[in-house]
C-alpha cells in the first residue's frame, strides 16, 4: 500500500504510479538462443504483466489518509519495448488493465500524461487568476462607487455652507438697519477707527 509516485493533481486530487513492473521475463525474451524458448519467455512476460495487474487492482489505495486519488492507477512499465512486445503478444492485454481501473503507460506515455497534467496546473492557475481579477476589479468598484457617494456629500455639504454664508452675509449687509450700516453710523458719530470698510460693501439699499 506505499505508492512509488503520487501525482498532485488541482483540487486536491491525487494521481499514483506503481513502477514496480519485473520485466525479468522479457529481459530472458531478448536474450534467448532459439525462436521457441524466445515466444515461451514472451508469453511469460505477458503472464507477469498480467498477474501484476491482479494484484494491483486489488490494492484499495483510496483507502490512503490524506488521499484523493482518481479512478485508476498508472501502471508504468520502464522499457518501452517490453511495453510494445506485450501489447503486440497480447493485444487485449490494454484493455483487461482499463477494465480493472488500470492504465498501462511507458515512459513515452508517461510523459504525455505528465504533460497534460501540467497542462492542467496551468489551466487552474489561469482560472484562479481570473478568479482574483474579478475579485479585485469587485472590490475595485465598490471602493469607487463609495469615493463618488463621499463626492456627492461633500457637494450637498459646500452647498449648504454657500447656503449659509449667503444667509449670513445678507444680515450683515442688506436691509434696513444691517450691521454695516449701524457700524458706518458709529463711525460717524466721531469714532476713529484705524481701517475702513470696503466701498463695496457700503454701496447698499437702504
């Protein structure tokens, strides 16, 4: 139950290749004197690879803490042409693995798998940037929306203080009996101020 490689996989998934395949037999294929003793080593290479698929598919790997594995397992074999010889020897010899959730690969296969896996790290990388974009660009207008509602008091708010200024500047200096008036008055009743009131502000209805 020790895998020999798990794969990590986006969201937490878990791929696992078992490598531990004995080509013993085929190494005896290659080196057989005669055609007979070369097809009955085949055969018995062919027999391994079977008995290994057995016994893997009775390994309950996702019974492993911490674990999610997919639905099958990697069955790598490391010579290519062992692979081959197995498959050609036996053709259905593929499809009985897949049958038990196993799937036969060789290092070149192997390597086409772990590039689509990359392939897919890269895609949930992509999307999990998309994903903090929108966040941002969300946060982004909302952080707007609440800089033009600030906007939109502080006018309301310059508004009612013109308002007021206009209203007190009015009492100082409009109508009859207005504070610079009553001020212009006293001065004239002999008081000797040190600075005047503008021209401006004295050129008023009574």
């Amino acid at each position: 139950m020790q895998p020999d490689v798990i794969i990590k996989l986006p969201e937490g998934r878990h791929l696992i290749i078992d490598s531990k395949v004995s080509i013993t037999a085929y190494a005896r294929h290659t080196e057989a004197e005669t055609s007979d003793q070369a097809e009955k080593e085949l055969l018995a290479h062919v027999q391994s690879i079977r008995q290994h698929i057995q016994g893997l598919s009775g390994k309950n790997y996702t019974g492993i803490s911490d674990l999610s594995t997919v639905d099958f397992v990697l069955m790598f074999i490391p010579v290519e042409p062992a692979f081959l010889s197995a498959l050609k020897s036996a053709p259905n010899l593929y499809q009985e693995a897949l049958s038990k959730n196993i799937v036969l690969v060789c290092p070149s296969t192997l390597m086409a798998t772990l590039r689509t896996v990359a392939h897919l790290w890269r895609q949930d990388q992509q999307n999990r940037n998309a994903m903090e974009i929108a966040r941002q660009c969300a946060n982004l207008y909302d952080k707007f929306v609440g800089f033009v509602e600030d906007l939109e008091q502080i006018g309301k708010r310059l508004d009612q203080a013109q308002s007021s200024y206009h209203d007190a500047f009015s009492k100082l200096k409009s109508g009859k009996g207005n504070l610079i008036k009553a001020a212009e008055k006293v001065k004239e009743l002999g008081v000797k101020p040190n600075k005047m009131i503008a021209s401006n502000l004295l050129d008023t209805d009574e």
